[in-house]
C-alpha cells in the first residue's frame, strides 16, 4: 500500500522547468597553493581541472572569474579570497 502511495506521489509531482539558456549561473572558482609543500596533495593545475570539469558537468554554470592564493590556509586573509568573496558579495558570481 505504502508503495503504490509513493508512486502516486511522484507521478503528481510538478516537472520542475528547464534552465533557460539566458540563465547562466555564473561561477567562481578559487585555487590556492599551499605554502606547506608536504600538505599541498593537488597541485594549482589539477585543482582548476577538478573545478571546471565539475563545472562543465552543472546545466547551465559557466566559470566567470577565476582567483588563486599562493598562501597558508591558516588565514582567510589571503588576497585573491578576499577578492572572490567581494565578487560574491558583490553579484559578480553567483
């Protein structure tokens, strides 16, 4: 009983809608280099090949900015996180 419920309830469901083309979700990525050799796994290379391929992976995201720290991360104050979040803050990424 509880299974023909279920199906039913998803037969009702609403089709969510197809992203618009014109709605790009505009995305930011963020790569940082360890200042600590021993602790960086990825290096700046693979993790922007990480990155856009997931990216390329999402309907409708499309990378807008790209930012890179060469810094520990020990502290957020690192410049080019900083500028990323003030992009997101800003309406530049989404």
């Amino acid at each position: 009983m509880a299974r023909a419920t279920t199906r039913r309830s998803r037969a009702n469901r609403t089709p969510q809608p197809a992203l618009d083309p014109l709605d790009t979700v505009r995305v930011g990525i963020y790569l940082r280099h360890s200042t600590d050799d021993e602790q960086q796994p990825y290096s700046i290379e693979a993790q922007e090949e990480r990155l856009r391929s997931y990216v390329d992976s999402q309907p409708g995201w499309a990378i807008a900015l790209r930012f890179s720290d060469d810094a520990s991360g020990a502290t957020t104050e690192r410049e080019d996180l900083q500028r990323a979040l003030s992009a997101a803050r800003n309406g530049l990424i989404d």
